[in-house]
C-alpha cells in the first residue's frame, strides 16, 4: 500500500511538475517573442526557434521542478500586485486627460443632438 501511494505521489508530482513547466514555456516564449519583435528585424518567431528556445525550455523545466514553491510564489506576486496597484490615487495628468476625455464626449454628444433624427 506504501508502494502505491509513493508511486501515485510520484505521478502527480510528475504531472504537475509538466504541467507547469508547459505553463511557464508558453509564457516565456510569448515573452521573448514580445522583445524580438521590439530589437529585432526579422521574423520574431523564426530567431525564438533559433536561439532562445532551449534556454526558454530548461527555465520552464527548473520551474516546474520546483511548482511547491514557485506557482503559490507566483499567485502570492500576482495578489500582492494587484492589491498595491488597485486604484491609485488620481495625479495631474489622470484628472486632465479625464476631463480631456468629458470634453469630448459632451462634444460628440452635443454634435449628435443638432443632427435631425433618421427614421
């Protein structure tokens, strides 16, 4: 009965190690894709296949190995990420562009009031 449960544990780690390995690959990828596209000329994806996928996959691997730790880590980030940018107070700038953006929806508004009505 030991046996089975070390090797049902075994898998599960193993599947879930995979899983997020597959998770982290894709985004990595997405990622280095994004800055190939930025500093590079030519195909973006052709370059990643070239260079960086070995290197993309092995961080993934490595993330994977270590899910117990990295994908809570991860989620704790993402909360904690959003918790402290959620709503900040509004600068200058937010309060103009925000009355920039009234302005003209009163002028669309009013613009859209002297048009007679199709029927």
């Amino acid at each position: 009965m030991l046996v089975l449960g070390l090797l049902a544990g075994s898998l599960g780690y193993l599947l879930i190690t995979l899983l997020t390995a597959r998770a982290a690959y894709g985004a990595q990828r997405a990622r280095l894709i994004r800055q190939e596209e930025l500093w590079h000329v030519g195909d973006p994806v052709d370059s990643f296949e070239h260079h960086d996928s070995s290197s993309a996959a092995v961080t993934a691997l490595l993330f994977g190995l270590a899910w117990p730790v990295t994908v809570p880590g991860y989620f704790l980030l993402r909360c904690a990420t959003f918790v402290i940018t959620a709503r900040p107070p509004a600068t200058v700038e937010d309060r103009e562009r925000h009355s920039a953006d009234l302005k003209q929806q009163i002028r669309t508004l009013e613009e859209a009031l002297e048009r007679p009505l199709e029927e």
